[in-house]
C-alpha cells in the first residue's frame, strides 16, 4: 500500500496495488475516515466519513499536489 510522502496534513494518501487496473485515483485515510477521487478529472469516487468541507479541503489538497500524485501511480502502477 504506497503512500505518497511530502504531503503535509492530517491525511494519508495512498494507492492499493490491487487497484491498478482502475482508472488513476487516490485514497485519503484520516482516523476512521475514509475517501477515493479520481484523478482525472479530481472528483469524488467513495467516501466514508468525511463531511462536505473536509472533502473540499481533501479535493483542494489533491489539486495542489496533484503532480506529485500522478507521478507517484505512474511509478507504483506503470
């Protein structure tokens, strides 16, 4: 389960191998919550827990860092 390092904040974003089939996305873990977006276009997939704003504060976290995260599934997932 890779994670993606140098993303500050209470969240863990992270990839499952198992998903590389699926188009691009990332998972977003904070305590018991927990969520996924797609990567392209960054909209929601699932979430479990998280409130409207935090999921806006989630999505903006991912846009500024979005690079970083394509980046990081183009090297897990080829």
């Amino acid at each position: 389960m890779p994670t993606i390092p140098d993303i500050s904040g209470p969240y863990r974003l992270f990839f499952y191998s198992f998903d590389c089939n699926e188009p691009k996305h990332i998972h977003v873990r904070r305590e018991r919550s927990t969520c996924k977006f797609w990567l392209e276009p960054v909209t929601l997939a699932t979430n479990s827990g998280f409130k409207a704003n935090e999921l806006n504060r989630i999505r903006k976290l991912i846009l500024d860092n979005l690079d970083c995260i394509r980046e990081a599934w183009d090297e897990h997932c080829g």
